[in-house]
C-alpha cells in the first residue's frame, strides 16, 4: 500500500464524536468528516448524552462545541480530563466554536484541548487539526 493509501486508510480507522447541540452544525461536521474520509462518525446534543457515549464506545477523537445548555464544552472536557480510565482522559479534543474570547481559549489550552476551531469549519482546517490531535503526518500539497 502507498504511503498516501495508509494515511487514507488511517483517517478511515478513526471513530469521531460530533457533541453539539445545534442540529445543523452537526450534520455540517458530520459532513466536513465524511469529505476527508472519516466515516466512524457518532453524534450527540449533549455533554450528558457525550458522557454516556464516551463510557461504551471506543473514540478517537471528539469535536467539541463550548456553547451548550447545561453544560459547556469545557464544564465537559474538565470531566473529561479527570476520569479516572486513562483512554478516556486521552481522547484528544477539538473545540468547535463561535467563541474566541481569550478566556475561553486559555482556558481550553489549559485543560489540554490542543486544537480550536472557528464555526463555521472547513473540511481542510478540520483535517489538519485531526491529524495533528492524532499525530497523523499530513502530505503537503
């Protein structure tokens, strides 16, 4: 197999969590994973819900919206990072969102969230924050 063809089949082998309230900014996501290739793609609306799918399912990586009802992105990754099972506390995270005060910012590099992005996302800026959160190398192009 190529280099490219497992780099291909890499992204292909990752399982992503969609957590995200809004509808629409998940079927986005959903969609942005399915153009660079991820097609293991679970999705739900709340940190509650995210919580439950984090316990029984094995994920790869989750992108996280900040600005959810109940509980915010970080109130969700902070629990995150201090469960106890080590494969859970190091699922990489993403954070999707229309909020870039430097607090919010500052506090998610705090909490080890190494990729941000800006809604509305682009399949190509996804890509590159996956692989880097998965320290998948990119070809250049």
């Amino acid at each position: 197999m190529s280099e490219a063809g497992q780099r291909q089949s890499s992204l292909e082998a990752v399982t992503c969590l969609i957590v995200d309230d809004d509808k629409f900014s998940r079927t986005f996501a959903k969609t942005a994973l399915y153009q660079i290739g991820i097609k293991n793609v679970k999705e739900v609306g709340s940190a509650e819900e995210a919580k439950e799918m984090v316990a029984t399912s094995k994920i790869d990586v989750i992108l996280l919206d900040q600005q959810m009802p109940q509980e915010t992105g970080l109130d969700f990754a902070k629990e995150l990072k201090n469960n106890s099972h080590e494969e859970v506390k190091n699922i990489p995270i993403i954070m999707i969102t229309v909020d870039t005060k430097e607090k919010t910012v500052l506090e998610a590099k705090g909490l080890g969230i190494q990729e941000y992005l800006m809604k509305p996302i682009s399949p190509l800026a996804l890509k590159k924050r996956i692989c880097s959160a998965l320290g998948i190398k990119q070809e250049r192009v």
